[in-house]
C-alpha cells in the first residue's frame, strides 16, 4: 500500500509568488503547508494566517519550530544557494 501521509511543505518567502503558491496547498492530497517564513514579520504572519499554519522569521530557526519533509523557495534568487544549502545538509 502506497503511503498517504501528506509531505509537510515549509515556504520560505512571503511575497507574491508565496502567496499564489499558497493557494494550491489546500486542494493538495499529497503535501501540506506547515509554515511560511520572512524576514519580515508582517508577511510571514499575513501568508501564514490565510493558510493557517506557522510564521517564523528566520530560516535558520525553523526546524527548531517545526518538523518539514520539503521546502519552497520563493525568495529572490541571488538567496537561493544559501537557503538551498542550508536545507540540503540538514537534510531537508
């Protein structure tokens, strides 16, 4: 039997490609979002909110938060390797 635990997604960006992208997780049967991170509180919060889950500030922090099976990356893309990084050797 295949396994139908839904993958815990955390979004790292707040903006306004997080904001599309968080409106697909609720018609998802397969993934989940746990929780939204930003630099900016306030966008963290706003995303969060609407899709009813966690804000969190500072991605190097989130995994003291929550546990996440995935990530998506939607921050400006000179700050994705750092970001990328850091989730690949945790192993996320």
């Amino acid at each position: 039997m295949l396994n139908r635990k839904k993958v815990r997604v955390a979004m790292i960006g707040g903006g306004g490609i997080a904001q599309a992208y968080a409106q697909a997780f609720p018609h998802s049967t397969r993934a989940e979002l746990v929780a939204v991170v930003d630099v900016r509180e306030e966008a963290a919060i706003a995303v969060a909110e609407s899709a009813k889950c966690l804000a969190v500030t500072d991605y190097t922090k989130l995994l003291d938060e929550i546990a996440v099976d995935a990530v998506l990356v939607c921050t400006p893309p000179s700050t994705h390797p750092e970001i990328c990084i850091h989730f690949l050797e945790k192993g996320i």
